[in-house]
C-alpha cells in the first residue's frame, strides 16, 4: 500500500501546483496554463479544465464555461480517449446549439466542435457522418464570415471526401479554396499543409506522376526560412517514396525514405517512415534491415492511434518473421495484429453507438460504457474470418497492404 500512496501522493502534489495556475480574474490565461501542463501531465490538465469549467459556472461566463469543456474534449482527443472526447463534444455541441452565438469567438468554439466530431468519425472511418458534420460547419462558417476558419473547414472536408472514396474532384477543389484561404491571411505552414493533401488524393487515384510534381513543390517552395519548412520538406520526401512503394518500385522508395528520416519530426511521421523501411526491406529480401526497422517503429507504436494504417506494422513483422522460419514470433504478431484490430471495432462501434443514441439523458447517466460480451458477438465472427485469412496470406508469404495515406493532419 506505501508502494502506490507515494506516487498517488505525488500526483495529487502535482495537480494541486498546477491548479493553482489557474487564474479567476483571467479564464484566458488559464486556457494557456492548461494547453501547457498536458505536455507535463494529461491527465493532471483535464482536472485542470474540469476546475477551469466550474470557475466559469460560478462567474457566469458562458463562452469559457463551454470552452472548458471544448478543452476537455481537445485533451481527451490528444490522449487518445475517442469515446470521452467524442461524448464532450457532442455534449457541448448541444448546449452551444441553444444558446445565442452573437460573440464572434462563440462562433469559433462552435465551428471548432462541429469539424473535431466529424475528425473524430472520420478516423473511425464514418464517413458520411463525418461530412453532414463539417458541411454544417461549412455552412454556419460562410453565413458568419468567418475568415480565419476557411482553411479548416475546406480541409477537413476535403479529407473526409477523399477517404470517402467517392469523388476526388471534389477533394481536389476543396484542397484549391484551402489553399486560397492560406493565401488570404499569408499562412504558409497551411499552403504547405494544403498542397501536400492534394498530393495524396493524386496518389490514391494512382496518378503517381501528378502526385510527385505536387510533392516537388513542396519540396522546392521557396521560403525555406519558414519554421515548417523542414518539416514538410521531409513529409514530402516520405510521400514521394510512397508513391513508389504503391507502384512497387522498392528500390526508389528506399532511396526516399532513407533521405526522410534524415530529418528529425514528429513522433507519428518517424513512425510511418520506421514502418515503411520495414515494409520495404521485407520486400526487397533484405530481412535484417527490415527486422531492424520494424522494431525501431514498435517503440514508437504508444505514441500513435491504433488505426489500420497504423497497426499494420504487426501484419509486416508477422510476414517477416514467417520468413525468416520463426513460427513462433510470427504468430505472436499475426495475434497482436488482430487485437488491434478488434480494438479499433470496439471504438468504432462506441462511437457510433454514442451519436445514434445520444441524449443528455443518457450523457447525466453515464452512457458511455464497456461494451457488453452480446453486443461483440458479430465482431469476433468477423475477425475470426479475418484471423483465418491473415493465417492463410502468412503462409503464402503475401502479407502486403498498399492502401497507405501519410497524412498527418
């Protein structure tokens, strides 16, 4: 017991300082305060923005009261709670949407709240949801004129359309108002960040020329002094090895990817550079470097969501292992693969559960619970299908997935 009371102690320590950053007479410098303690402790910053929540209930402001819960709702998202974040959302949405949005910075919150609920189903691969919401978003953004939210909301609606799968013209043209947008108000990080999508929705039609003329740009933009350069410098790099990796041309995508993870980044970038140099060494018979890669990626699997693109890694070290006649460890990763996957089911399932049946009355209840054994069953039919089939594509040494989309954003 004086085992766990020591760090709970501490914990508790650490969240009463942090607390104390909060400032009565100025809800805006404790937003800050908070965004700033989730570097040190996420979970130390959501109480931070439950106590910023009730310091605005007792002073009567409505625009920090729901900009708390945005906040909550922001923090979960970053620790990966889809379900939570996903519930405070739609919760706050609701208050929002009944009460009279005249301050321009109530007219932010509500347009933020519509595009992070339908990010959230698009990751969850909801995507006619996901567009009824930000078409809503895209809707109040033009009847209020606002500006500054162009850009996120062509964006993301371009993103949703495009994983949609259905009308990539449309995504393209999006993509262009999101870069005029950028161009209005002199954002480079978001013209890069525009452009670089456009040269993903080219890939997935598999216009490989076209997308790698997109990346060059990028690669060759003339503001090399800008703070983002770098970074979209080495995802254009990336991207450009992805389009060959799509074509099967291994030995260029090597070239490009060994170029890439020259450059330090973000966590998630580093993983799927890590994760293709696996896939690609795999392919080229070159098992020691792409054991070595795949394991380097496995580090850094905790800091990324468990989506397909993602989890895939599993699916290579299998293949890998198979091949190198380790039965054991290849089996292993074949059920780590699985896992994953069935756990992306379940989040799944919770959250479109939670937007079909959502109610205040169900939120003050607590709805958002573990899933029932009965309400799986269907699920564990499917992925035993699919455990039977990633058995079956092992043996034959043909584990491969190139439906692959390196976008960060």
């Amino acid at each position: 017991m004086r085992i766990l009371f020591l760090p709970l102690l501490c914990l508790s320590i650490f969240h009463i300082a942090l607390s104390e950053k909060l400032d009565e007479n100025n809800l805006e410098i404790s937003t800050v305060a908070i965004y700033e303690a989730f570097k040190e402790s996420p979970d130390s910053s959501i109480s931070m923005a439950k106590d910023l929540e009730l310091l605005a209930k007792k002073s009567g402001d409505k625009h920090y009261e729901f900009k708390s819960e945005y906040l909550q709702g922001v923090l979960l998202h970053r620790s990966k709670k889809m379900g939570e974040a996903f519930l405070m959302y739609l919760s706050t949405l609701e208050k929002m949407s009944d009460y009279s949005k005249t301050d321009i910075e109530d007219q932010k919150l509500y347009v933020n709240l519509l595009v992070n609920i339908s990010i959230i189903l698009r990751e969850h691969q909801e995507y006619g949801l996901a567009i009824q919401y930000i078409k809503e978003a895209l809707e109040y953004t033009e009847e209020h004129d606002l500006q500054m939210l162009r850009w996120t909301v062509y964006y993301n609606m371009a993103k949703h359309i495009a994983a949609e799968g259905r009308n990539y013209e449309d995504a393209i043209r999006y993509l262009d108002s999101a870069m005029s947008a950028a161009k209005l108000i002199d954002n480079t990080e978001m013209y890069l960040n525009a452009q670089n999508e456009q040269g993903l929705v080219l890939t997935d039609l598999q216009k490989f020329e076209k997308a790698r003329s997109i990346f060059l740009c990028n690669l060759n933009y003339e503001n090399t002094d800008h703070p983002s350069f770098n970074f979209y410098y080495r995802l254009a790099l990336h991207n450009i090895a992805d389009t060959y990796i799509q074509s099967e041309n291994f030995v260029d995508a090597e070239t490009y990817l060994v170029k890439a993870s020259k450059f330090s980044t973000i966590p998630r970038l580093e993983y799927l550079t890590l994760m293709d140099l696996c896939e690609v060494y795999l392919e080229l018979g070159d098992l020691q470097k792409a054991e070595s890669y795949g394991l380097l990626a496995q580090e850094l699997y905790p800091q990324v969501s468990a989506l397909p693109l993602n989890y895939k890694l599993f699916a290579h070290m299998a293949s890998l292992y198979f091949k190198k006649g380790d039965h054991k460890k290849s089996y292993s990763y074949s059920k780590r693969h699985i896992a994953e996957g069935k756990q992306f089911l379940k989040t799944q399932k919770e959250l479109i559960d939670i937007k079909n049946s959502y109610s205040m009355v169900k939120l003050a209840a607590g709805f958002l619970t573990d899933l029932e054994e009965s309400q799986s069953n269907n699920y564990g039919f499917i992925l035993s299908i699919l455990a039977g089939l990633v058995t079956m594509t092992l043996f034959f040494g043909k584990v491969r997935n190139r439906l692959i989309r390196h976008s960060i954003f």
